[in-house]
C-alpha cells in the first residue's frame, strides 16, 4: 500500500455530511481532534469564564462535555478514549481549572507547511553535505594549498542571534521569552554555533527547537517546570536534547540521532506522566 497523505480542509466541517448527527466513531473522533486542535504557531487567547487562557499550537481547550456532545459520547466514554490516546502516545492531556487541555503528539506530521519547512530544512542539510564532500575532493586533486574550502553557509563565523532568538520565539511561544540579549547570551549562543559547522545554518535551528517542542518534559507538560533558552542552550544539556535524553517516554528508545549520531538510553530524573 503506498503511504502518502491528502488534505482534509477544515472547511470539511460544515459539510452535511460531517455535521450530519450521529454517534461518531472512534476514527472520525481522532480526526475531528486533528481538525480542531490549534493550526496556527501564534497562540490563541481564549476566555472561559473569568479566566484567561492560551492555546498553543497543536493543542484544544475543550473540555469533555463538549467533546462528548460533538460526538454524542457519555463524559466518562471520552474520558477513556482520552486515556487510551496517552497511553498510545498520541495525546497529552492536562486539566485546567476550567477545562481540559489537550496537545497532539507530533501534530506536525499532520500539518502540510510544517512538513514542507522540514522538507527544505533536510535538503538544505543534503545540499550542504553534498557541497562538503565536493569541497574536498576537489581540494584533493587540486593539491592547491592557496586554494580555500567553499564556506558551507552563508553565515560562517558571523552569528545571527537575532534570528536564532526570533526562530525560538515563534516555535516555542510556551516557553519564556528571551527578554535582553546580553553579551553573556551572545556569547553562549556563538559557542553552539561553532561547536559544530551543521548548526551554522539558521535551519539547523528551527530543527533543534522542533525536537524540544517535542518533548512533555522540556516543555512543562510533565511537571511544573519547563526549559527556558539559556537551558537548552547550554552545552550539555543541548547534547542531551541531540542524543534524544528527553524523548517522551514510548519513544525513549537507543537510536542514532541525526544531529549527533550518538546513542542515548537516559531518562530524565523523577519524569512522571500526567492526565
């Protein structure tokens, strides 16, 4: 069977056929959650009663009445199709005071434009490794020792902090905000960067924040503490991230990762997983 993928607009929604009442599956539910979990990077304000929320991306602040009502389920039968989701590694969720948040593990394999960034973002990777090993076969036949490798970005030495800062800002808005760009940080920040020719391309970034997006630990979904830049950003715990130290728990698993190619089977001290 080939695999691929079609898009469903959310449009979809006003269709007889979808509004059509009836007792939903437990298909059609996974995929109306798709359909209405946030799309957007920005999180959404949103006002329930006299509190202030933000929905983040890839997650509901439905509670499960309203879950219950669209599908014409009972309560506790959304609740333990919820418990299954977390169990299986698709959702987390957490009670608020007021309602029930919900977040779609890897929401971005669903999601079309996330998927194209990350398909420029590898070939750009491809192209610049590509670019190297031609750079050094040519410089061997060469045997020119006044002739220079092709940089392989076109950042190099030169560190743009501003657009790191702003790469974290607009992909993990839920984690607090770089509020002054000190020396010390630029500092810091240049020290990854040349650590390691594959991260001076801004992309690598976006790659390495997506991988922290990814984990319930890291982003205080777990318990009530999240990472913050200046964390992820100091040297071992951003060889940890790579290694895949803080990988939700069903996925922990010893494999090579693509940034490192080293292999990891920590776990994270006191992780405990939460409805």
């Amino acid at each position: 069977m080939k695999r691929g993928y079609f898009a469903i607009y959310r449009k979809f929604q006003d269709n007889f056929l979808w509004k059509e009442r009836r007792v939903f599956s437990r298909a059609e539910t996974w995929i109306d959650i798709l359909m209405n979990v946030q799309h957007k990077e920005t999180p959404k304000k949103v006002i329930i009663g006299n509190m202030v929320l933000y929905c983040n991306y890839a997650e509901s602040l439905k509670s499960l009445e309203t879950w219950a009502n669209r599908w014409g389920w009972s309560r506790s039968k959304v609740k333990r199709f919820l418990d299954l989701c977390v169990s299986e590694d698709m959702i987390v969720v957490k009670n608020e005071t007021v309602t029930t948040r919900l977040r779609v593990i890897n929401y971005k394999l669903y999601d079309p434009k996330r998927n194209a960034i990350e398909t420029q973002s590898k070939r750009n990777r491809n192209a610049i490794e590509t670019q190297s090993n031609t750079d050094k076969n040519d410089k061997n036949v060469n045997n020119d020792k006044n002739v220079k490798d092709t940089p392989l970005t076109p950042h190099g030495e030169n560190c743009p902090y501003d657009e790191i800062i702003n790469l974290y800002h607009k992909l993990l808005p839920g984690l607090p905000k770089v509020k002054s760009v000190t020396k010390n940080l630029k500092t810091r920040i240049k020290a990854r960067w040349k650590e390691d020719k594959a991260r001076q391309v801004v992309l690598w970034w976006g790659d390495y924040f997506n991988i922290v997006n990814e984990s319930n630990w890291l982003m205080g979904r777990v318990k009530d503490w999240n990472a913050d830049f200046h964390w992820i950003t100091g040297p071992k715990n951003m060889t940890k991230i790579l290694n895949g130290g803080f990988e939700n728990k069903k996925h922990r698993k010893a494999k090579k990762n693509e940034f490192s190619g080293k292999k990891y089977t920590g776990t994270p001290e006191n992780e405990i997983k939460w409805l």
